[in-house]
C-alpha cells in the first residue's frame, strides 16, 4: 500500500476539523489529536526557520549556495554537454584555465589568512587571559639544539669496490628525546689582598643556591615537573636516576626554596587583598599527620598570618574539612601584575577571602568577586557591606546540571545547551578581534544578551509553565513544567534568580564569562591527589602552596622561573624589609627596565662611534 507524505495544507484541514464543535470526537480524543498536529505543524515550522538561519550564516561567511550562483555555474554544470558538443582540446584549455585561477585563489587565500592577526590597540585596555596549561608552569623544560649526523654506507660490503661511485646526499631528520644530567664544573676566582689579608672569593649564587651543588635551572625543572605536571617526587628521583637527585634531597630543595621565598608568599597575600577584581575557587586535599608544629616550621610562620581552621557558619564548631583554596586577582592593569594564590586550611575560598579583607585598604574601593554562588565562597556579611561586595557568577555552573539531565527533557536541556554554546563561541570571537573593552562591550552587549534573555525566557517557561515571550517557543506548543525539588527545575530556577550576577560580566569587561581557569588551575591537584594519594605533613603542604604560588605567579607575568630565582639569590637583602620589590611582577618590570636602559647605551655607544667615524673623516 503505498503512502502519501502529508503538507502544510493537510495538517490546517485536519486542525479546521478539530476546531469544529460538531465534529463528535470525544473531548479527551480531540486534545490529543490537537497536540499531535501542534508537534507537526511546529516541525514543518521549525524546518522554515533553520533553512533561513542557515541562509544568513552562508551569508554571513561569504558562501553563496549552488542555486544562487546563477550564470557562473552554468559552465560547470553542462561542462559534459560541452564535452561532446565542442572540440576536446578546446574543453582541456578551459580546465587548465579553471585550475590555474583557483589554485591563485588558494594563494590568496593563504596569504590573506596570513595577514589576518588579532587587533591589539595599545591605547585600549586589553585583557590577555591565559591559556589553561599556562597557570600550571612557566616554559617547557627542554630546550631544541641541532646536531648532525652523517650516515655511510658500506661500501665494500655492498659493492666490493670504493671508487667509482655515484654518491647522492638526502638530509631527513629525527627527534631525539632525553633527560640528562649535566655536570659542570666552574673555575671560581679567589682574590687576597696581602697587606690587609682580606680575601674575596667569587660567589656562586647567580649558578645555584649556596650549599647546594645544583643550579637554579635544576631547581626550576624539578619544581616545573612536580608542581606544573603533578609527578610525584620518588617517581621523578627514579626517572632521573642519580644520587644527586633522591627523594630526600629533592624535598630538601624544595623546602628550602620554599623558606627562601615565604616572605614574598605573604607579601603576595597582602597585595592580592587590595585588589579590584577577584575569583576563585576550591577543592578537598588530604594530609597524612596533622601534628602541632613548632614555631621554626614553614608552616607555623604562615598560620602568624593566615588562619589554618575556621568556623562554620551555623557557629558549632570549628571546619574539619581540607580544601586547597585558590584566588586570583590583578594589582594593575596590566595582566602581567594577575597574583595567583594557594592556599590549604580547614576551611574554604570564602574563609580566606574574610582573612584578607581585614587587611583590605578602606581607599581601595569596591570589590567584585566572581564564583560559584555557593555562600561558603563569600566572605563575612559585614565585610560585604563594607567594602560593597558585587558578586559575579560563573556561566559553566549554571550550564552543568542541563548536561547532566539532559536526557529527563532532551527539548529543554538542548535548547538550554546550545544557548550556552553561541556564548562560547561569541567570546571566541572577541578573542579573535582582540579583547580590547571596546570589542569585548560590542560583542557581549549586541548578542551575548539577547541570547541570556532567550535562556531565561526558557528556563522561566519549564518553571511557571507559561511562555514569556512569543518567540520562546513554537506556536501552539506548551512548555513541559518541571515541579518543585527536580533536578530541571533546580537547574531553571539558578539561572532565574542569579540572572543579575551570571550577566554582570556583560557590562564589565575585566569579568571573564566563566570561573573555568580557577577550576583547571585546581585540577592539578587532583591530578597530584591521584599520583601520590596525600600529602605527609603540613609542612609539605605548605611548601607546595608556596611554591605553586610562585610558579603560577611568574608565569602570569611571562617570567621564567630560573631567571627569577637568580634575581633573588643576587638581591637577598632585599627579602626581609622589602620584598614587595621582589615580586614575579616587580622582577619582570625591573629586567624589562634593565633590558631597555642596555639597549639605550648600546645606541648611545653606537652614536658616537658613528659620530667620532665621521669626525675622523672630516
């Protein structure tokens, strides 16, 4: 039996029919047949609808369909019938014309793509954000060197003879992978001055810490593989595989790095409280033995400043749980100045964020912080009003529970998903066309709010049952209405009532659209949790938040952390009364400083030379 597909003109016959009181179909028949031509009349509808969006976007991107391309494609097209109705040399000279324009439109194409580099206008304020992996580590440990190596071939074993020989040369190329350990031995100077008999040796320290017999580019590595790639210790003391370099000693080096550097670990603390802008984020850790330290521990001189357990908020009792605490923020404008702090206690973000607010300078102005709406991640109400605290939500929170249930309401959570998806990809563009405010407002202003109001138009139609807008959904359609304490319903009714704090960042351009980079930059400790399953002592954990810090810190404001260690082993005294002079952001400007005041006397110098040169010729 054959069928026939059913049209537009059907589907409004059979709903006439519907409508019609006289028809003697059962009330309860009628709405369900009603309902099932709203779904068919909505899907032809729906068709329409994504045919013309795909016409603009072809529009948009310069595509022009194979219908609208007119006279151009008749050539193409009936390029068989020209074969046999026209000489055949006469059809192969027009194909080898064809391929030559478009293999010169690939040129261009590639040259042009060349040119196009995103817009950086130095008299705008620019947002650089970093890429995920870059809040981890510095630079890559190896570096790339060219050696060569010639191959021969055997000769006699091959051809019984050496002479005579045509000899032909190919240069193919591999890459080798090693890690090494370089010994290196330095002639140091001593000078005595035998009428005083005072005697100057040359230091050391620019190579290595003093009593140590590695260099600060050792030290670097070792604190790159184990803080940035979260390698165990013994598993990096087995790799290399060198006395030099066991367990022991390598948890010596970094605790004495981490002694050396406590006071700017502070003194980052202190900054990061006056900041304008700040987010963050936490996650749970674990530590082994929680002993009572003594005073001469790294992690005693730290709870002098920073509280280890707080209070819970209902006034019980004190925290017992472990978190490693993460906030980010900027001292300038500048996005080299970005502190990246680490922080473990028995408490959480919000605790921390209470702690430093106490230190916060009056004059500083207000504070927003961006998070994840949960009120353990805010500070103290008092401070709040204090300092005028502007919260600012994360969009991936709000995004997550639609993906999770997606399949309780696949209409919904789609619609929902694809709403969050056009947001990615808007500031995808604005990347693209440089994160300058003026772009950043464009874009965000112009589209990324009238798809937020699509999202809660959306979200308000699951919860009340009841189409906001028109446009929210297709004619004739009624929305499904999830019911209280669902997981939808809980997912809808966040984005309805925290819908000023997840679009503030639409008006603020310093406020990124999600809190992602805090939450990656944690997941390397659920990467370290999973390799060595704890930390020992809270010393240990002490020294890893410091030293995370300070990596994460210098890789914010593009400084290797080799060249920094060295710049404080040669301004130690420096570290106890003035160690905001030596901050990953301060040691960056002071060798940018240093670099430009070398260039202007190398110009200088060059200057006169040229000028003495001409001098000479007069």
């Amino acid at each position: 039996m054959s069928t026939t597909a059913i049209n537009k003109q059907d589907l409004d016959k059979i709903k006439e029919w519907l409508d019609d009181p006289n028809n003697q179909i059962p009330s309860g028949i009628s709405d369900i047949l009603k309902r099932i031509v709203a779904v068919y009349l909505s899907l032809n509808l729906g068709f329409l609808r994504a045919k013309q969006t795909l016409t603009e976007l072809r529009r948009a991107m310069g595509i022009i369909p194979k219908s609208e391309r007119g006279a151009q494609l008749n050539l193409f097209s009936e390029l068989n019938e020209l074969e046999r109705q026209v000489d055949p040399e006469k059809v192969a000279e027009i194909k080898e014309q064809r391929a030559e324009v478009m293999a010169q439109k690939n040129r261009f194409d590639a040259a042009l793509k060349k040119l196009i580099k995103p817009i950086r206008n130095p008299l705008q304020l620019e947002f650089d954000l970093e890429q995920a992996n870059e809040m981890m580590f510095s630079y890559p440990i190896s570096g790339r060197a060219g050696e060569e190596e010639k191959l021969r071939v055997n000769r006699m074993g091959e051809f019984e003879r050496e002479t005579g020989l045509i000899v032909n040369f190919d240069y193919p190329k591999r890459v080798d992978l090693k890690v090494t350990v370089t010994e290196i031995e330095y002639t140091v100077e001593t000078v005595t001055d035998p009428l005083t008999g005072k005697t100057v040796r040359a230091s050391t320290g620019q190579e290595g810490p003093e009593n140590f017999q590695i260099t600060w580019g050792a030290i670097s590595n070792l604190i790159k593989m184990h803080v940035g790639f979260a390698i165990p210790i013994n598993r990096i003391a087995l790799m290399i595989g060198q006395p030099e370099f066991s367990s022991s000693k390598i948890c010596r080096i970094f605790n004495h790095m981490a002694n050396m550097v406590l006071p700017i670990y502070l003194i980052l603390a202190e900054n990061l409280s006056d900041c304008g802008n700040l987010s963050g984020d936490d996650t749970v850790t674990k530590i082994l033995e929680l002993e009572t330290e003594e005073d001469d521990k790294i992690s005693a001189k730290i709870n002098k400043h920073l509280d280890w357990t707080y209070p819970k908020a209902n006034g019980t009792g004190d925290k017992k749980a472990l978190n490693v605490s993460l906030l980010v923020g900027k001292t300038e404008k500048d996005p080299r100045s970005t502190i990246r702090f680490f922080r473990t206690h028995r408490g959480s973000v919000g605790n921390l964020l209470t702690k430093l607010l106490e230190w916060r300078n009056p004059k500083s102005g207000d504070l927003t912080f961006q998070g994840d709406m949960s009120t353990t991640n805010l500070p103290r109400q008092d401070l709040q009003k204090k300092f005028n605290l502007v919260i600012a939500g994360c969009g991936a929170h709000a995004r997550r529970p639609f993906w999770k249930h997606k399949d309780q309401d696949g209409a919904f959570c789609y619609y929902i998903l694809r709403g969050f998806v056009l947001l990615s990809r808007i500031e995808k563009i604005i990347d693209a066309h440089g994160r300058t405010r003026k772009n950043v407002l464009k874009y965000r202003q112009r589209y990324a709010r009238l798809i937020w109001l699509a999202i809660k138009n959306r979200c308000t139609a699951a919860v009340t049952g009841i189409s906001p807008s028109t446009g929210t959904l297709s004619q004739g359609v009624t929305p499904n209405q999830w019911p209280p304490n669902t997981d939808l319903y809980k997912a809808a009714n966040y984005v309805i009532n925290n819908f000023k704090e997840l679009t503030l960042y639409l008006d603020r351009p310093e406020i990124e659209y999600t809190n992602n980079g805090r939450e990656r930059a944690l997941r390397i400790e659920k990467c370290m949790l999973n390799g060595s399953k704890f930390r020992k002592t809270k010393g240990g954990r002490a020294v890893l938040d410091i030293l995370r810090t300070i990596n994460a810190t210098c890789t914010a404001a593009k400084l290797d952390l080799n060249v920094y260690f060295a710049f404080i082993a040669s301004h130690k005294n420096l570290l106890k009364d003035n160690p905001e002079l030596l901050t990953p952001y301060a040691v960056a400007l002071a060798l940018e400083k240093s670099a430009a005041s070398k260039n202007n006397d190398l110009s200088q110098e060059n200057s006169l030379t040229k000028m003495e040169n001409l001098h000479h010729q007069v």
